[in-house]
C-alpha cells in the first residue's frame, strides 16, 4: 500500500472561509497542485463564485482565493490509499494535519465547509474532539471530484448556497 501525505495549505492570515478536501489525489500529488485532476470541478465551481478564470495558472488561482478570503487544505497530513478514492483510506492510517495550529493562524475563519463526506467524517472524528469551542460553522458540500455524477451546474448552485448559508 502507497502511503500519501498532503501539502501546505492555500491560506492568507485573514481567510474567512476554509474548504476541506481529505486527502489529495493521485494527479494532484504529482503536480504538487490542489485539485489537479481535469475533470475535477472545483476550480470551475470557484472561478464561478469568486469571479477568475479556472483555466488560468495555478498560482494566479490560487492567489484569487486568497484575495476571495478562502483558504483551501486537506484534513488529512497522511495516510495510506492506494490509487486516488477516499474509500481506498485504509482504515487506522488516518492522520490529521494540526487544525489547532491552523486555527490559530487564522482567527477570521467563519465557515468549515468539507468536500464530500469523507472529508466530514474524518475532521469530525479526527479534529473536531480536540478543538474545543469553536466560532466557525461545519458545512458539508456536494464532493467536486469527477466520481460524484453531479452536473458542474448542480454542484456551483449548491456550493453558492451553501458556503452563503442559504
């Protein structure tokens, strides 16, 4: 089994809206790069909401979420998956990244939303007891990976009410 460890975040000090994958997959580990695969919607879906072009260079994205306050992370720092599917994760290899450490960073975070359930599931068991009280509030949205047949339509319109709180 392959064991994988996810990068740094995308993350400016005055982020108001942190976005969870769990863990990168296999074409963004190779590029180095969140959410690399091309059929991936998330950077479509965030283009939409915050206004920049998903096909522009990674970093000129990337500084566009920051400039949008949204901060982009993984809730896992390891573990072993063969291959790219969070039903891969073998069970007891979960680790987390340090969310405290995080948190403290960056105090204006508003909004947690995870992307997929996996990425709930595991910083709701894996985080979340150790935090304490906490300002911000936990949104689930609909997964952007290309293995959730949602059409990008279905999933910015669900993105755009959900991380508003509508």
């Amino acid at each position: 089994m392959s064991a994988v460890r996810s990068f740094a975040p995308i993350a400016d000090p005055s982020a108001r809206l942190l976005v969870l994958g769990s863990m990168p997959g296999v074409a963004s580990l190779q590029t180095g790069q969140y959410y690399a695969h091309p059929r991936n919607a998330f950077w479509p879906i965030m283009g939409q909401l915050f206004g920049f072009d998903a096909a522009a260079p990674y970093p000129v994205r990337v500084e566009s979420l920051k400039a949008a306050g949204v901060a982009v992370w993984d809730v896992l720092q390891a573990c072993v998956r063969p291959g790219s599917l969070d039903s891969a994760i073998e069970t007891g290899s979960r680790v987390p990244n340090d969310f405290p450490a995080f948190f403290a960073a960056h105090p204006d975070i508003a909004c947690v939303a995870f992307n997929g359930a996996e990425a709930e599931k595991s910083f709701n068991r894996l985080v979340l007891p150790g935090l304490g009280a906490h300002a911000f509030r936990l949104v689930r949205l609909p997964s952007s990976s290309p293995a959730h047949a949602v059409s990008l339509a279905a999933k910015t319109d669900a993105w755009g009410r959900i991380i508003r709180g509508q």
